[in-house]
C-alpha cells in the first residue's frame, strides 16, 4: 500500500512491518524469560467451586480463606434490607457501600447510606501474601 507523507514523497508499509516485526520478536523473548505464574484454584467456602480469578476474591469472614468476589456480593445483597433506590457497591480495601441513587438512572449522583468492611484493614491474609510474593519474582 502506498501513502504519501507530509512531503509528498511515496513510501511503503515494509519498514513499518519490519519495526513491528522486531519489537514482536523482543516482546516474545522477553515473555520466554519470564517465569510462568501458576496459581491455586482454591474452592470457594460458599458456592464450592474453584476460584479461578484469585486476584480478584475477597476474604471468608469465618475461614480466613478466599472466596468468590459476586460470592460476596450475593451475600450482601441477601443480608442487607435494600430499598428499590439502593445498590451495593464495592469501594476498595474490603470494603461495601450501600449507595443510595435518587434518580435510578443516573449513575453520577448518590449517596453513601452506610459502609461495610468486609475484610479487616490490618490483617494479613496468608493466601494473599502467596499470591503477591509470586508477582513479585517477575
């Protein structure tokens, strides 16, 4: 394919395709170098089904043990008295918020009804340290 750059001269796509060509082949060494992470899949205390997204799961308040992030939600829906203008909305850091939005189709504006933490701020969670002590080695 011909172009024509802002001096009108012709030029073609091969260096372009030869650039990417080599930046591709960096990029695959590199990967080779990097040591594969292989995690657990630990069974969720609630649903007994295996966490395959372990980054993303929260602590069990009575086990200590990983479990399903929409676990957690699915509990917290069911527990908590919600009103029709009200959602549970996760904030961060182990922690809910029940969020009450006057207009329900406008996400923008709310109002945090009451906070839920979830996991403890200051404890350390042995599955969650395996997890950051393998990212770190890359």
């Amino acid at each position: 394919m011909e172009r024509k750059n802002k001096k009108n001269k012709n030029y073609s796509n091969k260096k372009h395709n030869k650039d990417f060509s080599k930046n591709q082949n960096k990029r695959e060494k590199a990967n080779q170098s990097l040591p594969k992470i292989i995690l657990d899949s630990p069974i969720c205390p609630r649903c007994k089904q295996p966490i395959q997204e372990l980054a993303s799961a929260l602590t069990d308040k009575k086990t200590g043990e990983p479990m399903h992030f929409d676990c957690v939600l699915d509990f917290l829906k069911a527990s908590e008295n919600l009103e029709a203008t009200e959602k549970i909305t996760y904030i961060g850091q182990g922690r809910f918020a029940i969020a009450h939005f006057p207009t329900p189709h406008d996400f923008r504006h709310f109002e945090i009804r009451k906070i839920i933490e979830w996991e403890e701020k200051e404890k350390d969670y042995e599955w969650r340290s395996n997890i950051a002590n393998l990212f770190s080695k890359i």
